[in-house]
C-alpha cells in the first residue's frame, strides 16, 4: 500500500491493493484508518430485489410503521392543540310562526253573488258592468275614471267581437230600457240579450227601427209628464235627459231622421221649424218646471 499526495480513489483488487489519499483530507495514517473503519451502509444491486424504500430505511435503523405512528401521533396532537376549549354551542330552538299552518280556503262564491256567464251573455253583462260603474259616477256629478273608461272599450271590443255591432245594439236597448243596465251589471243578462237581439232586427230593418223609436219616445214622455204632475222633478229632469239622449242619436243617423221627419207629430211637434229633427226634439224636451205645474212665463 502506497500513499502520495494525490485524491482518495479505491480500486477492485484480488491480490493487492494500492490505496491513495491527499494529506490535506487526512493528517496522517491513523486519521485515515479511523475513517475507513466505521460502520457504513452500502447499497448493493441486490438491495433493489425487494421494496427499495423499505430496505433502505431498514438499513438505516429506520422503521416505516413507527415513523407513520409518530407522524400521525404529531398531527393528533397539533389538531388537539387548535380545538383544545372548544366547546360548539347548539342554536336555541326558533319560536314557531303563528301562521305556520294556516292554509287559505279557495274563495266559494257566495250565494248571492251570480256566476260569471261566458259567451255573448257573458260579452253583455261586462259591457253592463263597465258602462253601470261609469253611469254611477256621473249620477255622483264625477267624471269617469281612466280605468272605467278603458274598461268600457275593452268591454265594447270583446262584445263586438263575440257579436257585430253587438255594442250599437246593446247601446240602443240599454238607451230605451236603461233598467236592463243593472240587470246585466249584476248578473242577469238574459233581457239585455234578448234586447240587443230586437235591435239588431229593427237596425236591419229601418221602418221597423223607426217604429221603435217612437215607441219608446212616447212611453218615456207619458212618464216624464206623469213625475211632472206629481211634483218629482228630479225624476222628471232625469227623463228629460234620456229623451234628449235619443233625440242627439239622430243626428248620427241620417237614414233615421229622414223616416221620422214625416212623423213629427207622433212626437207633439205640430210645425216644422225649418230645422232638423234631432234638435226640434232637444227643444221639446227642455225641462221646464214652470210648463209642468200649468203656470205661465
């Protein structure tokens, strides 16, 4: 064996072996006799047959199953060193809702309250509905609400719609017959229908149509006069009103005023003014109290 001043290397020998060190790693002999003489692991081929993290750490002295359970032992104990006092609290009970089980009843209509009709009935009682809200609100000296008036124009689309020129004839019977409009308003419809079907007729049929106007004329002027006598001049002012209601129609119906105009007499006009019908009868129909009670001007 040889030693120079040169690196460590070793070798594969048989018979000899030459060993070489630097003198600045090893002082001397001995130092260099007590590095190589201490126990030393070294991994061999064979080594890798079996798990090599396994033999590896056997070889060290190094056990996995202990070094699991003292991981886990660590992480026990750092977990118990976060929740150490703690102590969760249950959340107090809630107060019950009083109206937790209250389930609404569906709304049963009641009994004297009619059932909603469909169809052309249906078509008039709506129309009725519509044109009653607004009749009462000019009774009450106030002019219609915008939703009553757009309620009405939906009312004479759906019953124009369901019938043509269902709302003139409605209109015209409701005009003669303005009881039919509470009828229908509250449900019952049937004599509206049948009214607005006669008018249909007669305005399919003009003679027939100029028959009914005076018809009518003259029963609601012989009821006029009859509140006149009796003193009921509210009564009678409001029939003055409806008369002046169908005089003031004529005048939207030329073909009409031409068939009554012969028939002047039959409205208690004995002279012709020179003027139309429509407002010679407005003028006949002027309430005047002082005419009614038989005084003079």
């Amino acid at each position: 064996m040889r030693f120079d001043d040169c690196d460590y290397v070793e070798t594969a020998h048989r018979d000899g072996v030459a060993l070489h060190y630097g003198r600045d790693d090893f002082a001397d002999r001995d130092k260099l006799a007590r590095t190589l003489s201490r126990e030393r692991a070294k991994d061999m081929a064979s080594d890798y047959a079996r798990d090599p993290e396994q033999a590896f750490a056997e070889r060290r002295g190094i056990s996995l199953r202990e070094r699991v359970a003292e991981i886990v032992r660590a992480g026990a104990e750092k977990a118990r060193g976060i929740f150490d006092g703690f102590k969760p609290t249950t959340p107090a009970p809630r107060e019950r809702d009083m109206f937790a089980d209250f389930r609404p009843t569906p709304r049963e209509p009641a009994a004297h309250e009619p059932a909603r009709a469909s169809g052309a009935r249906g078509a008039v009682e709506r129309y009725a509905r519509a044109r009653h809200d607004i009749e009462r609100m000019r009774e009450s000296g106030l002019a219609a609400m915008p939703h009553q008036q757009a309620a009405l124009e939906r009312a004479t689309a759906a019953l124009d719609a369901v019938r043509p020129h269902g709302s003139t004839d409605l209109r015209a019977a409701f005009q003669h017959s303005p009881d039919l409009i509470r009828e229908a308003a509250e449900g019952r419809g049937q004599g509206s229908l049948r009214a607005m079907q006669l008018e249909a007729e007669l305005r399919i049929d003009p003679v027939k149509r100029a028959d009914k106007f005076v018809e009518g004329w003259q029963r609601l002027e012989r009821q006029r006069e009859a509140l006149q006598r009796d003193g009921n001049l509210p009564g009678a002012r409001k029939l003055s009103g409806q008369l002046a209601g169908m005089a003031k129609s004529l005048e939207r119906d030329p073909q009409m005023e031409s068939l009554l105009r012969p028939r002047r007499h039959e409205f208690g006009i004995d002279a012709d003014m020179g003027r139309n019908l429509a407002r010679d009868l407005v003028d006949h129909v002027s309430f005047e109290p002082t005419r009614s009670l038989g005084m003079s001007r």
